[in-house]
C-alpha cells in the first residue's frame, strides 16, 4: 500500500510523462531549428540534476557550478543555467538524454498540490505557441461543459494573489530575464487529459470525458496513473 505522498509523486512523474507526449506530438526539440529556449532561458537545476551534467559534461562540481551556473533569489535561493546554455552544439544538445527536469517538461509545468498545469515560456517556441492556440481552442469549445465551483473560484483568486507576489519579487530581483513570461495558461489537469484524449488519441467524446472526470476523479488518476506511470516503469 502506498502512502498518499507518494501517489502524489507518481502522479507528478505521471503527468510530466502525459504533457511530453502531448508536446512530442507536435514535433521534436531535437528537429527544431531555431533553438530560441535554450539560447532565452535559463532553466533552474537541482543538485542532483547538477551531479548528473557534471558527470556528463567530465568536469568536476567546483568548476561546473563556477563556469555554467548562476544563484538568483526568487521564492528562495536556486541555481539556474547560465543562458545560452552551454550544451548548445552547433544547434544541438550535447546532454539531451540527461538534460534537466525544466527541459524535459518544457514548456510546461505542473503543480497537482494546487491542481493546475500550466503553460509557459510561450512566444519563444513555435510548437508550444501552437499549443496555446490549440488549448485556447479547445478550452472554448467546451467552456460550457466546465463547472465553475466555488472551489475553482477561490483557487483562482488564489492565483491572482500569488502572481501578484511574484510579480513584486521580480520587480525587486536583479539580473533576471522573465520578459518570456509575458503570456501563459493554467488549465486543470482534468482539462490537460480531454486535451490528450482528443489531440493524440483521437477521442470524439471528449464531453462524456469531462462530465465523467467532474462526476469523479477516480478515473482520470487511474487513467493518468496506469498509462503514464505504471506503464513506463515496465
């Protein structure tokens, strides 16, 4: 049996597996020629990520973190990649396969503890553009089958107040580029799996989906748990 922390962390690990098909379903980093992401953003990493492109890049960690790494204070002090990333060669990523997590999400991110998926770094890239586009479409198409409830209402204030914030620490913050940032979406991931349900599975009864998924969540975790955790850990 496992415990509610940990279902947590699959489902994470879940969902960053459902939102990489849905961008790879639009094509490849690895294709794209213009490589606007990894010359604009500085993706932040963790230690462990650290560790890994240390390895990978042969250099010990004194030296990596002095040559490639930068501290900022956003929400806590983090380290990110210094942009251009310096595993850019000749328009090609030397460390794909250990590259980090704000890589491979890209241009997404998840946060299930306050039930959103959200999309970012929008205008730099021309598969994540079309998948605004696309989410925006679709999220109109069937706005009329979404309740609002209270719950939505407060979350969303919640995240007013909150971007907010953030807005105020980066206007406080030196040396950091957020000019990306200037559009995004938040979507549930409720929204996030009738998007794959349509888009890749090719699904026609997405509003069976969304008034079964708001019914119960029962079935949207075990399909998001079964087809994209239990399945990619064979």
């Amino acid at each position: 049996m496992i415990s509610e922390q940990e279902l947590i962390d699959r489902m994470h690990i879940a969902f960053y597996n459902l939102t990489s098909e849905i961008f790879n379903y639009y094509g490849s980093c690895q294709e794209c020629p213009h490589k606007i992401c990894c010359t604009a953003i500085a993706p932040v990493v963790n230690k462990q990520e650290i560790r890994v492109l240390c390895n990978a890049s042969r250099m010990n960690p004194s030296k990596f973190k002095k040559k490639y790494l930068k501290k900022f204070e956003l929400q806590g002090k983090k380290q990110r990649l210094r942009a251009p990333c310096p595993f850019l060669k000749d328009g090609t990523c030397s460390v794909y396969l250990e590259r980090p997590k704000a890589c491979r999400i890209f241009p997404f991110e998840i946060n299930l503890h306050i039930g959103i998926v959200r999309m970012e770094g929008i205008e730099i890239c021309p598969i994540a553009t079309l998948l605004f586009d696309e989410f925006i479409d679709f999220s109109e198409r069937y706005s009329h089958c979404v309740k609002v409830t209270e719950e939505m209402e407060e979350r969303t204030q919640r995240l007013i107040e909150a971007s907010e914030r953030v807005n105020e620490l980066v206007e406080k913050a030196e040396g950091i580029d957020l000019t990306h940032e200037s559009r995004f979406m938040i979507v549930s991931p409720m929204e996030a799996v009738c998007f794959y349900h349509e888009k890749v599975q090719g699904l026609d009864n997405i509003e069976e989906k969304l008034k079964e998924y708001q019914e119960s969540s029962d079935g949207l975790i075990e399909f998001v748990y079964y087809e994209f955790y239990e399945k990619m850990q064979k």
